[in-house]
C-alpha cells in the first residue's frame, strides 16, 4: 500500500485517506494560449514507468495539496514537499541520485 507523508500536517497517510491529483509542475494553459498549447495542456501526460512526480491531496486529512516523488514501478517514495513548489527541491533530486544513479528528469 502506498503510504505518504503529508508536508502541511506532518502525518503518514496511506493511500485510502489521499486523493491523487495527476502529474505535477505542469504549466497551466490560459485563454491567451494557442490551440496547440492547450490541447497539450489538457490530454498530454507523462505516463513513466519509473520516478514520477505527482499531485496528492491529503483528503481525509488536513484537505491540503502536495507533491510527491515515487517509483511507479515499486511504490517507492523518494520524498514529499508543498505545492508551492515550483519544481522538485535538491533533496529529493539528491534521494532519486542516491537510489537511482544516472536517473534523468
């Protein structure tokens, strides 16, 4: 069973009290955007079979939103941090390095 740490309340939740959210540090698309753009926007993922960084929320919880880095193919979590992170920090980089060398994002 997948269990995450929530970075807003500090609790390990496992994967009945989460809700996912998709991939994360996407770029939103706006009315100002091209077709294209958009379209990528809205039906485009990556789909990794490997570390993936995704969206949770910590619904049965806190409600808060928060990133997590893990292994798609073993559950393995490298990590958690805010939402308002605009991408992944050097410690969990650091983590993925250390456990999957010559990983690249």
């Amino acid at each position: 069973m997948l269990t995450l740490r929530c970075p807003a309340c500090g609790v390990m939740a496992d994967e009945t009290e989460l809700a996912p959210g998709g991939e994360a540090h996407l770029t939103r698309e706006g009315p100002g955007s091209t077709d294209e753009a958009f379209e990528a926007y809205l039906f485009l993922r990556k789909n990794p079979r490997g570390v993936h960084f995704e969206r949770w929320r910590h619904a049965m919880g806190c409600g808060k939103w928060f990133h997590a880095a893990r292994c798609t193919v073993t559950l393995e979590v490298f990590g958690t941090y805010p939402a308002q992170t605009s991408g992944p920090p050097e410690e969990i980089l650091a983590a993925i390095e250390a456990r999957r060398p010559g990983w690249q994002g």
